[in-house]
C-alpha cells in the first residue's frame, strides 16, 4: 500500500516523514491543520514549535516513539493537540508517523476542575479566616467582654451559615449533574408546585419589602418531571429576584401554556420570573449561569448567595430538555424564562 493512501485512512490529521527531514506525504486533516503543499518540505518549516520538533528528531534518529503538544488556534479558541511520533519504514529507509489528536476538550476540562477547587477554597477561606479570628479574640482579649461576645457569636454564627449555604448548594449541584442525563418520570401539576413555593418564599418578600405576585392559568398543567429540582428552579430564580431587586419593587411569576414554543419546537409551558429591580448590563448575561459568576461580588456575599444558584437551574433545566432565557436592560428589570416540554393532564 501506498504511504499516502494509508495516511488517508487514518481519522486523524497525520504526517509521514522521512529519515531525511522531509515531508513524505500527508492526509487531508493534515493539510487543514499545517496548510496545502505540505509533501516534499522539511518538516521543520510545517511544524515550528520546538517540543515537537525534538520528539520527531528522536524518533527519526533512533527509532523511539516520542509524544509532544502542539497549540495552535481555529480562530476561534486556542486548540491542543497531543501529538505521537512512531517509527515507520519507508521506501527510502526507517521514518517518522506523525498523528495529531485535539486534547482541547481535555485541556479544557481541566481547566474547569482547577477554576472550580480555587473558588471553593477561595468561597470557604473567607468565612473560614473569620471564624479563626473571632475565636483566637475571644479566647483571648474578649474573655470578659460580654457585648463583644454576643456580637463575634452573632458575627461567627452569620459565617458558618454562609458556609452551611455554600456546602449545601455544591451536593445539590452535584446531585443536579449526576442526574442529568436521567430523564424524569414523575406526572409534576406545574401550578400547585408554584403556588405552594411561592407561599414558602412569601415571609422572605415581605420582609425584604418586596410585593410577591403569581399569575397562574386556570387549567390544569401537567408535565413530567423532578419535584424537589423544579421547586429548586422556582426557589432559586424568585429567590434571586427578591434578594437584589430593592425595597419597594414587584416580583411576578407567571406560568403560560401550554402551547407552542419555538425553542422546543413543540408544545410546552413557560415560568416567567419577572422583577422590576435595577436590570442586569448586557455583557454579563451570557455568563449568569456559571459557577460562582456574580454580577456585585460583594452586595451577593452581604445578602447570603454563594453563586451556585443559576449554575444549579441551568443543570435542572437541561436534564428537563428545557430552556432558559435571560431578558434584562439597565434600569428596566430582569426577566428568567424557564421553557420545559408539556404535557397535558
């Protein structure tokens, strides 16, 4: 078999090199990587980046396979490449098989578990360092201060609740993607499950001096799904709105459907949590449903959120095949769209 009808076999992009540094033949996938007119070049003026070239270098020298990365961008991100040198024979004598294997998603994902452990230390640490300090006062200079001493106990009870908080909403969000691929079988009447949240969040509302409002249809809507996760997604989403909305704004959930909806490209209900807050500035939208992501770290800190609360919804909402829409301007409120499949009961 020919060398460069081999290499066309092969799904990755893959170079053959031969024992004297140049470019024997090349696939396809290659050519979109490195660029045309790859054959018969040294493999030098194609390759570029040092680590590689040395790895090909050894293995054409004395025959040893050799791995190496190759970064390169697709114009849109930056892209790696775990890259295998095996010695290959050749017409010409002993040579070089070059494959190129895209790691990015790999890459990324580690970069997504480091992100995620420094947030959490970083979430935990502050409480954490609090609690320390009070207590190291409080055994010491604040022995015998009975008003300093209500006040660091009010103080540490306050950061350990941050810190209950915190570790409760990571098991629910580990709980959310365990589950997320396992569809729901539970007959969920979407009505009573908002009107009865709605009433466990009132005393929350009112306090915050918030009026909280539902509209709600007459019928009755049925759909399949998770109770407790959707009571979660309600909670968290109404939740929210009251916390940074401001004393003497409107929160209004609305449940509509069912009937068609684009998104789902078939019938379905839609939960609207609706406040006439202060809106949210654009560029941060696409980012609200990421771990920990705050648009005001400080004011989400003042008021007890641990910025797992969107992440937990985007997760309930996708194991449901449903949607979730942000609509917000400056000035004009905010919007959460929650859009889940229907099914009539």
């Amino acid at each position: 078999m020919q060398v460069a009808a081999m290499l066309d076999a092969v799904p990755l992009p893959a170079l053959a090199i031969r024992r004297d540094e140049r470019i024997e033949a090349a696939n396809a996938e290659a050519a979109a990587l490195l660029g045309p007119g790859l054959a018969g070049r040294h493999f030098i003026t194609a390759l570029r980046q040092p680590a590689l070239l040395d790895a090909v270098e050894a293995c054409l020298r004395r025959g040893e396979p050799r791995k190496a990365e190759y970064l390169t961008n697709d114009g849109e991100q930056d892209t790696t490449f775990r890259v295998t040198a095996r010695a290959l024979t050749l017409d010409s004598g002993r040579g070089a098989l070059v494959c190129f294997e895209d790691v990015t998603h790999l890459e990324q994902a580690g970069q997504m578990r480091r992100d995620f452990v420094a947030n959490v230390s970083h979430e935990l640490r502050t409480p954490l360092t609090a609690l320390i300090g009070f207590i190291e006062t409080l055994q010491g200079p604040a022995r015998d201060d009975d008003a300093g001493r209500d006040r660091f106990l009010s103080i540490m009870a306050h950061e350990a609740q941050r810190m209950n908080r915190l570790v409760g909403d990571l098991l629910s969000l580990s709980r959310v993607e365990a589950e997320e691929r396992v569809r729901p079988t539970a007959r969920i009447k979407l009505a009573e499950l908002v009107r009865s949240t709605l009433h466990g969040l009132q005393p929350l509302a009112e306090k915050a001096g918030i009026e909280l409002r539902h509209v709600l249809p007459d019928t009755v809507v049925t759909i399949i799904g998770d109770d407790d996760q959707l009571r979660q997604v309600v909670t968290n989403l109404t939740e929210n709105a009251i916390k940074y909305s401001g004393r003497g704004t409107q929160v209004t959930v609305t449940l509509n459907g069912p009937d068609y909806q684009p998104a789902l490209r078939g019938a379905g209900v839609s939960i609207q949590v609706t406040d006439t807050g202060p809106g949210i500035e654009a560029f941060h939208i696409p980012r609200l449903t990421e771990r920990f992501y705050r648009v005001d770290s400080h004011r989400s800190r003042e008021k007890g959120g641990t910025g797992l609360g969107l992440a937990i919804v985007k997760h309930i909402v996708n194991r449901h095949r449903g949607r979730l829409r942000v609509d917000s301007r400056p000035g004009q409120g905010t919007t959460f769209t929650v859009v889940l499949p229907a099914q009539q009961g």
